[in-house]
C-alpha cells in the first residue's frame, strides 16, 4: 500500500508533469520542424503556437518580478528589525555569498578548460562577432542608481517591415536599490511606517500566491518553450550542444553535492537537515528554470 502511495504521488507530482511535458514537447517540436516551420509551410502555425505558448509562460514571471522583489526585499528588512544581531547576521550571508559564488566561478573556469564544450560544436568561428559593447565597474556603479521609482527602462526596435516598437524592461538591481532605501525608510519612520510594513507584508502574501499559479502552468509553458526551440534550430543543432550542457550539469552537481555539504560539515551543520529542508525549493528550481519561481519557496 505504501508502495502504491509513493508511485501515486510520484505520477501526480510537479516533477513529473514537467518531465512528461518536456516528452510532449520535443514530439511537437519535431513534428512542427517535419513539416516546416518557416511562414507557409504545413507546420508554421505548430511553431507559431508553440512560441506563443513558452512567449506567454515567460512574459507572465516577468511580470511578477518587479512586485516580487519589492516586497520581499522590503519585508525582509522589517524582519531583520526584529533580530538580534542584525548587521552582523548581513554581512555573514554577504561574506558565504561571495565564497559560494568564488566558488562556483572556479569550477566553471575549471571544467570549461578541462572539458572545452565549445570543441564540440560546428558553429564556425567566422560567425563570431565582438559585442557591440562592453561594460565597466564605474557603468556599474552607475547602473545601480535608478532611473526612476520603478526601475523601469523604455527601449525602441526597427523590425524588419521598419515599424517601431517601444517596450518597457526593468533593472533588478535598481529594484533592489529602491527596495532596501524603502525598507530601510519605513523603519526610521517608526510608528508612521508600521502601515505601509504591514500593506508591504500583505502584498507579499498575494504576490506569492499568484505567482503559485504561474508557477503551476510550468508544464505548458515547458511544452511552447522544448518546442519551439526543437522547430526552430532542429534537434541536429540542439544535440551540437550536448557537451556544453553536460558540463552545466557537472558543475551543478559539483556545487550541489561537493561544496555545500563540505561547508555545511565544516560549519557544523547537518547535511541531510539541509537538504531535506532545502530540497522543495531545489526541486522546483531544477524543473521550472525559474529562479524568481523559486524564490518564494
């Protein structure tokens, strides 16, 4: 009967969904790319909806990003207005941030001069081209001071019929900037500010829940997004990619299962109660590709 059960879950469960949704859609992909998909062949409108499908998916957690953020950012300052220690609670996770990330960077370096996924692949190296620009510490520096309360940036494109089309993006970092100076205001402001914290905490709560929802869509969103990259590159091309993908993988599980258990152990922390405390939010990172997903977990 326990048997039963654990297979019960396991088919209901999110894991799967999207495994069967990645199955599903790489069949349409292929399918899409049988018939052809460029504009008036048998299988355009296939790509054309498997794009606008994963298009749609994406668009949506973007969306949530800005108030997401905001919101966690700030509530997390009012949370740390209640501990002891604060400051230095901050710079400890600052500090293993960076040692973590130092690390992570390391092994990428490494296993890229080791492994040379780039060897593998017959992309010319005459269809290279330099980036059109390049950034400093000081464009950076810059970067971080927002253009306006919401971090939002206009741009405007030519397409090739020379229409124009303006679109809004937003800077995270300058979200986050505006966050921590909100945050850190509706403290100083003391009994003034506890309603604006309490608006804060409770935007949070219908946040998360509508992003629960996007969230749930992941298997459909996985199917316009598998396909449409099969029908518009083709599995011959994808496939090209192979030894850089395995190499990713490497390096995750290196992290995952190397690294941070040697700095659980060493710090005297449990290994197993990490994981077994962190695993749904790893899971659903690994299966949805989504770090803002992930985040509220």
């Amino acid at each position: 009967m326990a048997v039963a059960t654990s297979k019960s879950r396991f088919i209901s469960g999110f894991g799967f969904q999207v495994l069967i949704a990645m199955v599903i859609g790489l069949g349409l992909g292929l399918l899409a790319r049988e018939l052809g998909p460029a504009k008036g062949e048998a299988g355009f409108a296939l790509a054309e909806t498997l794009r606008q499908i994963g298009s749609i998916f994406v668009q949506l957690l973007r969306a949530l990003v800005p108030p997401l953020v905001f919101t966690a950012i700030v509530a997390s300052i009012a949370n740390l207005a209640e501990l002891q220690n604060a400051a230095r609670l901050v710079w400890r996770t600052l500090f293993w941030f960076a040692v973590t990330a130092l690390i992570a960077v390391l092994i990428g370096i490494t296993l890229g001069l080791v492994l040379q996924p780039g060897l593998h692949t017959t992309v010319a190296a005459t269809q290279a081209h330099a980036p059109k620009t390049s950034g400093s510490w000081l464009d950076f520096l810059t970067g971080l001071v927002p253009a306006n309360v919401l971090g939002l940036t206009a741009s405007t494109t030519i397409n090739d019929a020379g229409a124009a089309k303006t679109s809004l993006s937003f800077n995270v970092l300058q979200i986050l900037v505006i966050s921590l100076v909100t945050g850190v205001a509706a403290l100083k402001a003391g009994e003034a500010g506890k309603g604006f914290l309490a608006f804060n905490a409770s935007a949070l709560v219908v946040v998360r829940k509508v992003l629960s929802w996007v969230i749930r869509l992941t298997p459909i969103g996985t199917i316009g997004l598998l396909g449409n990259a099969v029908a518009q590159y083709g599995w011959t091309t994808l496939g090209q990619l192979g030894a850089f993908t395995g190499a990713i993988y490497v390096g995750l599980a290196l992290v995952l299962f190397v690294v941070y258990p040697v700095l659980l152990a060493s710090n005297g922390l449990n290994p197993l109660k990490f994981f077994a405390g962190a695993w749904p939010a790893i899971q659903l990172g690994f299966v949805s590709r989504s770090s803002v997903g992930t985040l509220p977990v």
